[in-house]
C-alpha cells in the first residue's frame, strides 16, 4: 500500500485515567473529521500522557512515532498546534529537519502550516513562543504551589492520617493509626529500641504499612524523621531547575516552607526533637564505629578511645628541631574542634611504650607472684550472695545505667553530669561481675591463671618491647586504652 495518503496524529492526554479516555475520544473524533474532509487515510494516533512537551526523554509515544517515520508507512503528521508538538525550540528543530529529510510532512492544523513548505525561521519563532508559554506556566504552577505551601498544603496520604472529606490533600488523623505511630516514637525515644527492631515488633503483630506491606527500618525511620507527626507541614524542599531537563534540585534548608498545624500533630514536639538527637547520636556512634573497624594503620591506631567524646585517639608528628616526636590525641577534638571536646591530653608514643613495657616486664618477672594475686583476688570477692540475686541486681544496673545515657542523648544531662553518674554504677557492675565469676572452681582459676602467664611471657618475650609489635599483634595483649580530659590513661588488658 502507497503512503501517499496515509496519516497519523500526534496529541497528548490526561494523566487522569478517566480523563485521559474522554480525551482521546475527542481527539480521535478532531482527527478523524480532519483526515475525512482532506481525503486522507489516519492509520494511528500516537498519544502520550501529561502537559509537558518541553523534552522528549519521557514522551515513549512521541518517540515511537520519530522510529516508525523510518519505516515510510506513513507520508503526515498531524498535529493541532505547535506547542503539542515540542515546547523545546531544540527538539521542535531537530525533529522537523529529521522528518524533511524522509519527506514527511507535519500539518499544524490551528495555522494551517506544513513544515515542508513553510519558512523554518517563521516555524523556528512559533515554536519559541510555545517554549516560552511552556515556562510561563511553569512560573504560574510555582506560584500556586508555593501559595499552597505557605497555607500548609499536606501530602497525598501519610501513614496515620486518613483524607478528609475526599480531599486529597487536606487530611485528618487516623485513630488507629496514630496510637501505632505514638508507639513507634515511644518505644525509640523511651524505650531505647531502634528502627530494626521496632519493625520486628510491629510485624510480629501482624501489623502493615501505608502500602499494606510488612514494616521496614526505612519506613520506621521515614515516621521518625517526618515533622508532621509534630503539627509542622513542611513543603519547597525541592524545586524544578532546568524546564528543559526536567532537573530538580534540592533547596537549602533555610529556605523550606514550614507551617504550624497543630489540627495534625500526634506527639508533642519535644518527642520528635528528642528522636532527631537520638538518631543525630546514632549516625555519629555508627561513623566512629566505622573508624574503629577500618583502621590499623599505626601502632596504636583505635586502640586509645577519648573518655569524653567517645572518638579514638589519632596518631600526630611533632617537629622540633634536632628530631620528630609522635605523639596521640583526642580525633573527636581534633576534626571538630573545642566545643565538641575538651580533651586537651596529649600522649607521647615513647612513653606510653615505656609505661607497658615496664608493666609486662613485671608480670612475667615472677610467674607465682602473678598467679597468687589473680587467685586472692577472686577469693577477696566471693560472697554468699546466690546467682540469681546477683544477676537480678547486675539487670538492675545495666538499666540504670541505659537511663542515664539516655538522659545525655537527649541533652537532659552534660557529660560531665552523666559520667559522674554512671562512675559508681560501673564500679558495682565491675564487682558484681566478678561475684559471678567467682563462683568457678579455685583450682580451675589457679590453672587459668597459668596458662594466661604463659601466654603473656611467650608473647611479650617474642617481642622485647610492645614497640616492635603490629597494631594487631598489641591487640592480642591490650583490649582498650582511656584518657580523660585530666590526662589519666587508663590500660584495660585482654586478661
């Protein structure tokens, strides 16, 4: 069959389901009347979705036609206007000089213009003028929505609430829904559990998300992190900034849009600030975690933990001027200043070497005298106090000592507030584990305490000096070394 009289159509539609049918119908009838009174036979209508012509990446129908012009099964395009053709004066030139060259001719109807016989500068202006109708209404939309945002224009759906009236975007709380929410927030703020295990919770009560599926950590986190739980709606957090591209850039906090809506809060604001500083604590802890578990680089290298700040000490060089000295101090200070930090301690590599050699050497100096102290100390330990009472009160302890925490991460308490607190709930934890462990038989602590000698003199003696040992060859002997902001070091041994 010849292509000579064969057209097809070019339109786009409603994103609107029922819409979009209505309007596919009128224009297959527009252009169907067209192709009948011009003697013309119309083989398809290519029909995308949505307003926007400004690019073709998301225009599938727009593309296929562009493919199926290579087929020569068709000799015209019809299309009402300019603008339903390209809002993008580039696409709008590319694509005509494309078809030219197949001698396929575009008929805008409402002009009455055929790009095969037409002018391409007068062409050229005309679709320069749909591109800028394109961002004009763009501008009008951004205008609305930000008019919108400012009177506190609520989302779609969020889990909790329910839409009101039929509204889409205007919203009430869900009872129901909004007790599982006060929950999640109180079991993370109160209760010290975090998203993974809160979504275990609410799965293995049978509970579903939004979307009817079993709760994640993501989805807890995206609750907890959501301020319209609080009675803040907040919008303009991104914005489209290339019309062409369809690029959309996220905005500066300073420049989001929040509004008050008290009608919509489900906790107080104070939880939800508390559960910001939780997770703010969280992510620094899961950073210095992530320090800790990579580096092993120096000799000491995450070994030495600041007592303040909770960061690992660094490794530094100091010049003077007949030689380089190392020296140790506090990375949590150091990358974040005084503030963060006030720990001013500096620990000279050579003397901290000094201070353990000198330590082992005396362990292994008399292998009796080790044993008979390891042993009296166990002895001068052991009560009469049951296991379970004892294991009770050390349940007891680690809670106490979880609410205190708690307390500073939530800024109720300072540092300084929280380890005078948590001081002598460690020492009765430390003394309560050792009535635990004091309960094993004698003879077996003497034989431990042997072997665990051994141990120590036959490493220690391989290396003379901890000073030609790897970082984690130091780590088989040490489990952690502290120092305070008073410059106290503390040496905790693996044994």
């Amino acid at each position: 069959m010849s292509n000579s009289t064969n057209v097809v159509a070019y339109c786009r539609v409603s994103t609107n389901k029922e819409d979009q049918i209505n309007s596919l119908n009128a224009q297959k009838t527009f252009f169907d009347n067209y192709a009948k009174n011009n003697n013309l036979n119309l083989i398809k209508i290519y029909a995308d979705e949505g307003i926007t012509g400004t690019s073709r990446k998301k225009r599938d129908s727009f593309n296929e036609m562009m493919k199926d012009s290579e087929k020569n099964v068709f000799s015209t395009i019809l299309v009402k206007d300019f603008s339903r053709f390209a809002r993008n004066t580039v696409d709008f030139l590319e694509c005509i000089r494309k078809l030219k060259k197949r001698n396929i001719d575009v008929v805008f109807i409402n002009t009455g213009m055929h790009s095969l016989t037409t002018d391409e500068f007068a062409m050229t202006m005309l679709a320069s003028i749909a591109q800028k109708e394109s961002e004009n209404i763009s501008s009008r939309i951004k205008f609305g929505k930000r008019i919108s945002a400012e009177n506190g224009r609520v989302p779609n759906l969020c889990y909790g609430y329910i839409k009101k009236n039929g509204n889409s975007f205007d919203l009430d709380i869900n009872p129901a829904e909004s007790e599982i929410v006060r929950e999640i927030f109180d079991m993370y703020v109160n209760q010290g559990y975090g998203s993974h295990k809160i979504s275990k919770i609410l799965n293995s009560r049978g509970l579903t998300s939004l979307r009817n599926v079993k709760w994640s950590a993501t989805a807890i986190s995206r609750i907890l992190k959501n301020k319209l739980y609080a009675g803040y709606v907040i919008n303009g957090k991104s914005e489209v900034t290339d019309l062409i591209e369809r690029v959309r850039t996220k905005k500066d906090e300073s420049e989001w849009i929040e509004t008050e809506r008290p009608d919509l809060q489900i906790v107080p604001l104070e939880m939800w600030e508390k559960a910001q500083n939780i997770s703010k604590l969280n992510n620094t802890r899961l950073k210095k975690n992530l320090h800790k578990k990579n580096s092993s680089k120096h000799l000491f290298s995450t070994l030495i933990t600041c007592s303040v700040c909770g960061y690992s000490f660094r490794q530094s060089k100091r010049k003077n001027k007949d030689d380089t000295r190392i020296i140790w101090l506090c990375s949590g200070r150091n990358h974040h200043g005084a503030k963060y930090c006030n720990n001013k301690t500096i620990i000279p590599e050579d003397e901290l070497i000094k201070n353990i050699d000198s330590y082992f050497l005396s362990i292994i100096s008399d292998k009796q005298k080790f044993i008979d102290s390891i042993v009296s100390k166990y002895e001068s330990r052991q009560q009469k106090n049951p296991m379970r009472e004892l294991s009770e009160n050390l349940e007891k302890l680690q809670i106490k000592k979880q609410k205190q925490i708690m307390m500073f991460e939530n800024s109720i308490i300072t540092i300084d507030e929280l380890k005078e607190r948590v001081k002598n709930i460690d020492n009765a934890i430390a003394n309560i584990r050792l009535e635990l462990d004091s309960t094993e038989n004698l003879k077996s602590i003497e034989e431990r305490s042997r072997k665990l000698y051994n141990m120590l003199s036959k490493n220690f003696s391989k290396y003379v000096s901890v000073a030609n040992m790897t970082n984690a060859e130091i780590k088989t002997l040490i489990k952690f070394i502290t120092a305070d902001e008073n410059g106290n070091i503390h040496i905790e041994m693996n044994y």
